[in-house]
C-alpha cells in the first residue's frame, strides 16, 4: 500500500499542475461567463453540462498525463481509422443547424458528442507519429505527399459529411504548423500557396456555398446583410463597444441578457466578456490562453523526442488559431465559421478536447528531458 501512495505521490509532482490550474482557472472563468450568457434562458443546465464535461476533462488530462505518448506511436495507423470512422459516422448519424446543413454532431437523447472536434487530438496523435517516422525522408516529394494525405482525407470527409468547413480548417493549420516544425522545407509551403491561388477562382465559383460566401464577404461589410450573416458580427461588435474598459456588470449586459447577441454561450462567449466586464476581462482572458499557449511550446522545447516535440506543437497550434479566429470573428475581422473560444465556449466536446489535448502536453512535460536541462 505505500509504494501505491508513493506512486500517486510521485505522479502528482511531475505532471504540469501549472498547466491544469491555468486550463482550471481558464474553465471556470468560462463558467462564469457561461452563466451569465444562459441567465435568460431560466435554466441551470447549460451550467450543470459545462461542469460535468470539466470535471470528465480533468479525470482524462490525468489519465493522457500518465500515458506515454511514445508508447502509443506504434498504433498511430490504428488511432487514424478510428478517427476516419468517427468522422464518417455522421454521414450515418450526423445532425446539426438546418440552416446551414451543417451536421457536426451524434446525438444520444440529449446528450451529444462532435466526433470532428474530439478527431483533433486524434490527428495531432497521428501526424506527430508519422512525421516522426519519416524523419529521415521527410523532405522527400513521396514522404510530403504521404502527410498531406494523411490531413487531406479527413478534411475531405469532413467537409462531405458535415460541411463543417471550420473544423476543416482547424485540421489544416495544425499540419501546416506542425509540418513546418517538422523540417519540412519552405518551397513545398511555397508550392502549396501558389496551388491555392490558382485554385481560388475555381473554389469561390464551384465548391463554396452562398452561406459561406456570405460569411466571407460580411467580414468586410457585415451590411450586406445585416439581418443574417452580418448579424452576428454586428451585434458581436456592438456588445464589445458597449463594454469600454470595465464593462456594464456582470449579468447586466443589454446585448447579452436581452438576446440581441447569438450564439452567446458558445461562439460569442468573449462578446459576453466584453460587454459585462469590459476590456479589462477580455485582455484577462486572452493573457490566461497566452500562458496556456506558451507552456505548451515550452514543453515542445524540453521535450526529448519527435513524437513528444510535435504533440506539443500540434496542441499550441490548434490553441492558437481557434483564440486567433474566434476573438477575430467577434471583432468583425474574421469570418464567422462556428469555432469555440478554448477553455471558455460553452460545449462538452470542445472542454474534453482541450483538457485531452494538454493532457498529452502534460505527458511530454513528464518524460524524458534533454542532457542540457539535466545539468
């Protein structure tokens, strides 16, 4: 029985509790943000869900923590099939906005799960195994072509069975980034951003929807229309104008309590912070996702092995772009592409990602570190 304590013990002082008290603080700031925003709605369920999915987040950064994710890499075939398959299953079971079409999520009574959001651990998990196993080619055209199918099949399937475009974006910049880190050298960046130029005409024409056209050209005059996709941009930016330094008071947001603001408690939560605390409480959440980001990359750089480095940065990537394209579509400069607020944004699926995705980070942080630091 002592040496199991000793054990806990031991597994307690080397995981990043820094890191799980930041994600903690960051979570139950969102929690009272998320209170705020679902006050008109009468109900305390949105809350009781948000601490359910916490307290599960927390159970499985412990667990991710005690994981080595070199031990995993051996099956990283498998974990991609398994992430292909839940993807696939919405085409199946897939249901989500009638407006848009867009299908996201499986629901079970009222419980729902978003198989696309969880796959981003699963693609970090994959690639940072792939990339690791062609370290040695992996500028070679046959090694980058095998990565990029590797992101581009999910992607593809992503946007055929949900036509969850913002998610695919997600995926996209989280290889992007991590294959950069990986040694992969700038010409085929080069390459790939002339290939997206000329074939821009051809996507705006054939493969993107009016909806998300619409979503696109709002950005930069939300009157276009200002009853629909330029709605949410202009009341977003009302909300956070309204909110000056300090803010209205908690639960005294005109925007927020009145629901002039959508998507309150999920998308726009940092409108929410905006308008009831003011830019004060906004600078304090994005300064708490700065420390998030950055132990991240720290732990990339002490961090012994490929797998372990690149897990780090695929997490400090995907962290990165949904603060950067959530805060900008709030504040009118992004497009609106239905992407969570880290940590903040009211969604079991999102919370469970997040804690799972510094889990693995907290992994890293536990194993081995290089001879430098040993000294």
């Amino acid at each position: 029985m002592s040496s199991i304590i000793k054990s806990v013990k031991n597994f307690f002082k080397q995981i990043d509790m820094f890191l799980l008290l930041s994600a903690v603080v960051a979570s139950v700031y969102g929690l009272v943000l998320i209170l705020s925003a679902t006050k008109s709605y009468n109900t305390y369920s949105f809350i009781k869900i948000q601490i359910a999915a916490i307290l599960i987040g927390v159970a499985v950064y412990f667990f991710l923590s005690w994981l080595d994710i070199e031990s995993i890499s051996n099956y990283w075939k498998y974990l991609y099939v398994l992430n292909i398959l839940l993807i696939g299953s919405l085409y199946f079971f897939g249901v989500g906005a009638t407006d848009t079409g867009n299908r996201s999520w499986i629901r079970f009574g009222s419980v729902g799960i978003q198989p696309a959001e969880l796959g981003k651990v699963l693609l970090i998990l994959t690639l940072s195994s792939h990339m690791y196993k062609l370290r040695n080619e992996i500028n070679s055209p046959v090694a980058v072509l095998k990565l990029c199918l590797h992101v581009l099949i999910p992607v593809a399937l992503i946007i055929f069975v949900s036509d969850d475009t913002g998610m695919a974006t997600v995926y996209i910049f989280i290889f992007l980034i991590m294959a950069f880190c990986a040694g992969v050298k700038l010409r085929y960046f080069l390459g790939a951003g002339a290939l997206a130029c000329i074939s821009a005409p051809f996507i705006w024409n054939f493969v993107l929807k009016e909806y998300q056209k619409l979503r696109i050209l709002v950005v930069f005059n939300p009157e276009l229309d200002p009853l629909g996709k330029g709605y949410h941009a202009i009341q977003s930016k009302i909300a956070l104008g309204a909110g000056q330094l300090f803010g209205r008071g908690l639960f005294k947001g005109t925007q927020t309590q009145f629901g002039y603001l959508p998507a309150k408690h999920t998308d726009f939560i940092f409108a929410v912070a905006g308008e009831e605390l003011g830019l004060v409480g906004c600078l304090a959440i994005i300064a708490i996702l700065t420390v998030i980001i950055v132990r991240c990359l720290v732990t990339a750089s002490r961090s012994s092995s490929s797998p372990n480095h690149l897990v780090c940065i695929g997490v400090a990537a995907m962290l990165i772009y949904q603060t950067f394209e959530n805060v900008g579509m709030c504040l009118g400069i992004m497009p609106i592409i239905g992407l969570t607020l880290p940590f903040f944004s009211y969604g079991g699926s999102s919370v469970l990602t997040v804690f799972a995705a510094i889990g693995l980070v907290s992994s890293a942080w536990m194993r081995a570190k290089p001879a430098w630091l040993s000294k």
